[in-house]
C-alpha cells in the first residue's frame, strides 16, 4: 500500500469512511469548531473560512510531506455527513511510535463514531507503516477528559501514564499506548 497517494477513500468502519479532507468541508469544518466542548480540547481553532482553509492546507501538506495523515470521518447512512476526525502524526521513519488523535462532532456524539473511526485508523496504519517499523500509537488527552479515556480503553489503548502540564494544556494528560500485535508482514521481493 502507499501510504503518500492517499487521494481517494481510505479506511472504513461500518458506514463510516475516512478520507482526505476536500475544499468543500470547510463549511462542515467550521460548524464543527463552532462547539466549545471541541474548541476547549483542541490547541487549533478554526473560526472563520480564512482559518479553516489554513487548516485543511497544513493537513495536505502534512500528507504530502509524510508526517500528518488526517481524514475527515464522514458517515455515509448520512449522506456522508461529517462526523469527525482522525489523525496519524508520524516522526520519522525507523522511529517505531507515532500519535493519534481525534475529535467527533457535537451531533455525532454517544453513537460510536470516535472508537470506530480510530480503531480503522489504527489498523490502518499499522498495516500501511509496518514496513517503517510502526509498533506503537500514542493517544494523549488532557486528564479532565473522560470522554477521551472512555474512547481510548474501547479503541484497545491501555493507558500508560500521566503528563505533566505543558503549554498550551493547562492540566496534566494521560498517554494511552497501543502496540501492534502479530509480525509484520514482509514486504514481496521481486
């Protein structure tokens, strides 16, 4: 699989499809930073359209550089209306970590979107980056957000330990960790 050409659609889960962001979420994009519930997890704020296309320039540019792969999660029962994100930052390769991360709509909340949706990406990306070396994932959330461990534990992230506050969060955090299991498959010789 090559994880860099990821124009089309990618993971599925159930109804749910991630993809990479298109111009024409932006409007769904900023309805969803219009939630103070997200605005108060996140360290990126989109509020108006020069904002948003901002962000969706720094999620192609991550992609194409290798080091950000976010997908918009739509839910295609729903005439795949957005229902949240999901986000593999990468180090480079040979590194063997990588971190996840995710938001959901206010709507799309308390029906399973973020556990099914990060639980494609992380099957994902164990298998698109085995080749790299990719054994472990890293979901980190501030400690107040219990919602955030709810998803991380039903995703298979057990958590690993508490954060010390650093700006821009205000509180301590936890780290959840989730380590491939099974070998990597090797890649076909010629």
């Amino acid at each position: 699989m090559d994880h860099h050409d990821l124009r089309s659609a990618g993971p599925e889960a159930g109804p749910l499809l991630l993809r990479p962001w298109l111009p024409a979420d932006l409007p769904a994009l900023i309805e969803a930073y219009r939630d103070p519930a997200m605005r108060a997890m996140l360290a990126s704020q989109v509020t108006d359209e020069a904002e948003a296309r901002l962000w969706l320039r720094v999620q192609q540019e991550g992609r194409e550089a290798g080091t950000r792969f976010s997908f918009a999660v739509v839910d295609r029962d729903r005439s795949d209306e957005l229902v949240g994100q999901v986000v593999l930052k990468y180090p480079a390769p040979g590194s063997g970590s990588a971190e996840v991360g995710y938001w959901t709509v206010a709507s799309a909340r308390g029906r399973g979107v973020a556990p099914q949706a990060l639980g494609a990406l992380t099957d994902w990306a164990f298998e698109a980056f085995a080749g790299d070396g990719l054994v472990q994932l890293n979901l980190l959330h501030q400690m107040d957000n219990e919602a955030s461990c709810r998803v991380a534990e039903k995703s298979g992230y057990g958590f690993a330990e508490i954060l010390p506050a650093r700006p821009p969060w205000p509180l301590d955090g936890h780290r959840h960790v989730r380590v491939r299991t099974g070998r990597p498959r090797q890649p076909l010789r010629p």
